[in-house]
C-alpha cells in the first residue's frame, strides 16, 4: 500500500526516521554534491549548520569528519581555534568516479565490442590480483573467469588510472573484443547475470522509486523554500548514490527489457533540476567565502543533462 504524505516536510521527516542516514554519508553527499561546486573547503561551524536540517548535531558532525579525515576523504586545516575542511587530492578523484556515474544518463548505443582486462600469470601476487578485482568491479566490470574480466561500455581513461595507480600497465593485457557468432555457443550477453548481481541492483532502484517518486508532486505542489530544496536534493543523492555505485551500467541489449534503472534516473534528474536553483541559494548563505552567486563549472552545469544556474 503507497503511503500517503501531507506535505514535503513529511516525506521529509519520515525519510530520516525509516531510512536513518549515516552521518558520515551524509557528509560525503554535502561535501561533492553541495560544497565542492561552489567552495575550495568549509569552516567547522559551518558544516554544522548545512547538517542540521538532518537532525545532525554538532558531536556527530566532529565525529564524522575525524573518521572522513582518517579515510583519506578530508584533510583539516587550523586557523586558531577554528578548523576548515577540505578534499583531499584522493577526496576528489573518489568524488570524480562517484559522481561522474551519478549525473550521467545510463548508455544505450552500443558497437557490440567488450573492453576486456586479463592479468598475466607471471609477475603478479594475489594481493595485486585482489586489489585489481576490487577496483575493477567498483567500474562495474564482471569477472567471465579467473583474472579475466569484461564491461561492454567501460571507461578506457579511469581503466587507465586504475592500472597506473596499481603499477599494472605492463602486467595487464587490455583488450577491444567482439562475439564471434560463428563459434560462441554462448554471446557474452548472456553472462550478464552470472557476471553481475543485476536483480539486487534492480530491488534497490524499485526501492528508490518507491521513496522518491511521491516527493516529486509534493515538489510541485507548493514553493518549496532554499533550506527544504536543499534538504530533498541531499536526500536524493544520497539514496541514489548508494545504488547507481553498484550499477555495472550496461547497455539496454545487455539488460533485462524492465530494468528500472533508467525509470530511477528519470526520477533523479526531474527531482534535482527542481530542486538545484533553491539548493544553491541555501548553500550559498551558508558559505562565508562564496559570493552571492558563484560561478559554477561546466561539469556542473551538465548535470543530469544541463540545467541553468541560479
């Protein structure tokens, strides 16, 4: 049965009080949703303020930020008393993969060629083997056997990044591939279910639809202020973040004909460019070194398809 909500406020509230977000995430999702396009870092005082429409109080928000700074997310820069946060180099390389995933629509067009990844049997040690699988299904890639794995559409410079930062470039055989459907008893295709976890992923984009697709009349139904618009697109990204990193992002010929993910993302960008304009203006009173309308980058602007700037 659909619940039922009076106004924005209560899917407001009863978002936080059944989803129950980390402070920590949430924080994550303020910083490269919110901060980052407008400012270089943000004073201690006020992160706390940005958090407390959450309900998040000034002890979590220390606490977060200590363990944000410890994972390499953060780094703290004194002045006096107070402290200022900033991203690390490696904070925005992450923030770069996640959100590059996240404000790109999903591919269609599709040559019928994989990207391939094999490792050499010579030269490298299970730690390296481990530490390559782990980044690579991060990418979205699956594995077809051991050390072999393959994403039809994937991204040959963060592959490449991949590779460097794990001094695997000479151990690596990299490879464009197609089926030969003369002798392939088996289209790569069809191990897309054995490749990928595509059914827990399609649960957690219906999951999604479920929470969001009421807040989108609420949104239209009433002006919704700066803080509240603020609040909804945090949420949103939030939610949609910890499901689109699990998407392998296949092309449609390799999913399921009612892959809802494509509905999830519709959702996402009707709710953001709604929501943006009045999200910026409550950031921007927030933040002491922002000027009253910054200027934001061109990857900014292009999110979920391009939208007009305050």
């Amino acid at each position: 049965m659909a619940v039922k909500y009076k106004s924005i406020d209560d899917w407001i509230k009863r978002y936080l009080k059944e989803e129950e977000p980390r402070s920590k995430s949430l924080i994550v999702s303020v910083f490269g949703d919110s901060i980052a396009p407008c400012a270089s870092g943000v004073w201690l005082g006020e992160l706390i303020e940005l958090m407390e429409p959450f309900d998040v109080n000034e002890r979590l928000v220390r606490t977060s930020s200590f363990r944000l700074i410890e994972e390499g997310w953060l780094e703290s820069i004194r002045d006096g008393r107070r402290s200022r946060y900033a991203l690390t180099s490696l904070g925005k390389r992450r923030f770069a993969h996640a959100y590059r995933r996240i404000y790109t629509p999903p591919p269609s067009n599709w040559d019928g060629r994989w990207t391939l990844v094999m490792l050499t049997k010579a030269g490298v040690g299970a730690p390296e083997r481990s530490e390559l699988r782990k980044e690579l299904e991060w990418e979205g890639f699956g594995m077809i056997a051991p050390g072999i794995f393959v994403h039809p559409s994937a991204d040959v410079r963060m592959l490449a990044e991949i590779l460097d930062q794990l001094e695997l470039r000479e151990r690596t055989m990299v490879l464009s591939v197609a089926d030969l459907s003369e002798l392939s008893a088996r289209p790569i295709a069809e191990l897309a279910s054995e490749c990928w976890n595509l059914e827990s992923v399609a649960l957690e984009y219906r999951e999604f639809l479920k929470r969001f697709e009421p807040a989108t009349g609420l949104l239209t139904s009433k002006q919704a202020s700066p803080e509240i618009c603020f609040v909804v697109q945090t949420l949103l990204i939030h939610s949609f973040r910890r499901v689109s990193l699990h998407d392998p992002r296949l092309p449609d010929s390799v999913l399921p004909a009612d892959w809802p993910g494509h509905a999830a993302y519709e959702v996402c960008r009707e709710i953001y460019r709604s929501t943006f304009p009045g999200a910026q203006e409550f950031v921007v009173t927030k933040l002491s070194e922002v000027s009253e309308q910054p200027e934001l980058s061109r990857d900014v602007l292009a999110r979920f398809g391009g939208f007009a700037p305050v």
